[in-house]
C-alpha cells in the first residue's frame, strides 16, 4: 500500500491497515527511524504488555547492529 505526504506533512494511513491494526483516532504513535525507514509504532499501556516476554532466552538474542 502506498500513501502520500501531504503539503503539510500530514500522512493518511489507509483504511484496511487501520481495521487490521485496530487504531482510532487521536492515538498516540511512536516514530522510529533506522537506516532511512520510518516506523510508526502503536503506544500500547503498560499493562497490555505483561507476560510479552514470558520463556525467551536472553542471551544472544540479538545483535548490536539490530539495537536502535
């Protein structure tokens, strides 16, 4: 899917990605840029992330170069 900036800067995310990822309107999104891509990241509350992690290693689980 493609979208495109508008003269003040303003993006539209298309409609089947906003049912698909369940946004509304006025939520907050995060911004992430690496190696020139934009990712825009939906806030979540602290407590929708409990148990995320439960039984991942923690060694070597990544390298420095994926870190941001």
């Amino acid at each position: 899917m493609q979208t495109t900036i508008s003269s003040k800067f303003q993006v539209v995310i298309p409609k089947a990605l906003r049912e698909r990822l369940d946004l509304h309107p006025r939520q907050k999104l995060t911004i992430l840029e690496k190696g020139g891509i934009l990712y825009l990241v939906p806030d979540q509350e602290v407590t929708a992330l409990r148990g995320i992690a439960r039984g991942a290693k923690v060694v070597d689980y990544r390298d420095k170069s994926d870190r941001m």
